[in-house]
C-alpha cells in the first residue's frame, strides 16, 4: 500500500481531545513524507467533497482546545451509494488513505469504505465510553471531571436543603461513565441501561438513605437508562413524604462534552492519533486502534462498530456496595 495524501475527519458527537488526535494524525503523516487533507463535518462533508488541507502549522494551538476543528456531521455510509460517493469525493481529491476518528457510527463508516477497498484506520473517540477494543475513550476523562464537578457543586445545594437531585449523565447504550462518575462522586444511587430497575426501588433506596440520618441523596442516571431520568425525578417528588426529600432534576447532556480537554484526553488522542498513522504505515487497515493496559492493540472496525461496551457484574455490585 502506496500514501501520498491521507485524509482525517471526526464524525459524530464531539468530545475534548478530538482535537490532539487530529493534530498528532497530521504531524506523524508529516513525518511519513505525506500530504494531509482535512474533511469538514464528517461523512456528511466527506460525501459534500469538504475537504481542506492540513500541515503542521494548521494543527499549531489546537491541542487544547475542545470540540473539534474540522466539525462533526451526522448520518451514516449505510448503502451501497452513499460508500460509493465517498470513494468518488477521496478519489477526486487524489486521497490513498483515511483516518476516522469518532464513536460506533464513526467505525462503521470507516468498516464500510474499508470494505470497499479504501484503507482505513479508526479511533475511538466518545464520551459514553461504549467502544469495544479500548480501555477509555478519548474524551471520556474530561467528561467525567466536568461531571464531578458539577455534582460536587449540586451536593452543596442538596446538603444545605435537605433535597435528592437526579442528574442525568451521557451514556445511551452503556453505564460506563455514569457508574465513574457515581463511584467518584460517592452517590446514593446508581441507575444504568445494564441494570434494571423501577421507580419504587429507587425511592426505597432515597427513602433508606434519608432513615440513615443522609443530608442529601445524589441519584446518578445514564442517559439510556429507563425509566428515564426525567420519569425517576417526577416519581420521586411525587412521594415526596414517603422518601423523605424533595427531588429535582438536572440534566448535564452537552454540558460533558465541551470545554478544555485534560492532560489524560490530550495524551490519548495524542497517542491514538499517532499510532493510527503508524498503523497505516505498515499496511495494515480495517482496524481501530485502542490503549489495553496501556498496551496499544487494533480490533477490527466491523467488531468496534457492531459492538456495545457494557458493564460487568462485579462493577455493577461494587458500585452498590459503595453506595451503602
């Protein structure tokens, strides 16, 4: 396999650290003898033709900064038209290998033009934390910090007043970073996709901690978890005399996903970046490449994509344990 010119897109929700991994991407392709080309909004400019071109000085002042530069775009390569439109825009602009670098949507795209012949390496990029094939995500150390900290602000509020919060965490297929988060946090309760559970258990549960002498309870709930966040909190303000406080609702969604990525999201996407460069360099393709006990590893983007990352019961059973 034969580069000149590799090409670099982020596609799906974006995440601190997007940016480093796109930055490292660049200088190791620099490092390779080969042209960058940037591709704005994901697959949807990549099926547009929005491409722009990337050298060291264009990547300079980004690694701290969140979100992505290049933009992310929805939709998916799902039929046999739109991968052949994205092998006509890479073609056009004379592109011999792509980088992706995103979630599950983002390696089943990259799968797909793999598959079509295009060379392809992922990166797994998402704060949710549900890709196979790596230990943490790049984004998902910032995202948790920035839950804690405004969890620790809520239990302030919550212990002066006496009051439950449920607070809704990203995660829609998996609990990963709700149970992180719950864990550091120290909360009561802990409601995730993995684990079923109903109104009535959790308010047993809010309802225990308020007989056990508890100021506050902090009720943490994954995105994907149901009944929903919003469900729980009007359940449990409902039986108000029953568990002992008032309940209110907060909602981190994007809130996790923006600001400055920390030192650890910088290194990952730094390292995830750059190893997928080296893998491409040695003519391997159709994977994504991953951190394992800080060992580097590559598992195919058909596995990453099709795949969902979920809890282990003994996580699951420690958390509660914890939050006794």
């Amino acid at each position: 396999m034969t580069i000149h010119t590799l090409a670099v897109l982020t596609h799906g929700e974006d995440g601190p650290g997007m940016n480093a991994a796109i930055r490292a991407v660049v200088r190791m392709a620099t490092h390779e003898g080969w042209q960058s080309r940037g591709v704005r909004r994901g697959f949807a400019g990549l099926l547009a033709g929005e491409f722009v071109p990337l050298g060291t000085r264009d990547v300079s002042g980004m690694i701290e900064r969140g979100g992505t530069r290049l933009g992310t775009g929805e939709g998916q390569l799902d039929t046999p038209l739109r991968v052949r439109e994205a092998l006509r825009r890479l073609n056009e602009e004379a592109v011999d290998a792509l980088v992706v670098i995103g979630g599950r949507e983002a390696m089943a795209g990259g799968a797909a033009l793999s598959a079509a012949g295009m060379p392809v390496v992922g990166v797994p990029a998402c704060i949710d934390n549900d890709i196979v094939g790596t230990d943490r995500a790049i984004g998902v150390d910032t995202a948790l910090n920035t839950a804690l900290d405004a969890l620790d602000r809520i239990r302030d509020t919550a212990s002066s007043q006496q009051e439950a919060f449920v607070a809704e965490i990203a995660g829609r297929q998996s609990g990963h970073l709700a149970l992180l988060t719950a864990v550091a946090a120290g909360a009561e309760v802990l409601c995730v996709p993995e684990q079923p559970y109903t109104c009535q258990e959790v308010a047993e549960q809010v309802s225990a901690a308020y007989v056990r002498g508890k100021q506050h309870c902090l009720i943490v709930v994954a995105e994907g978890a149901r009944p929903s966040a919003a469900e729980l909190a009007a359940a449990l303000e409902a039986c108000r005399e029953e568990v002992g406080f008032a309940t209110h609702l907060i909602i981190l969604g994007h809130l996790q996903r923006g600001g400055a990525p920390l030192a650890q999201d910088r290194f990952l996407g730094t390292d995830l970046g750059a190893a997928a460069v080296v893998r491409l360099a040695q003519g391997q393709s159709g994977v994504m490449v991953g951190l394992v006990d800080g060992v580097p590893v590559t598992t195919p983007l058909a596995e990453a994509a099709a795949q969902s990352r979920v809890l282990e019961p003994e996580q699951l059973v420690m958390a509660d344990t914890l939050a006794r």
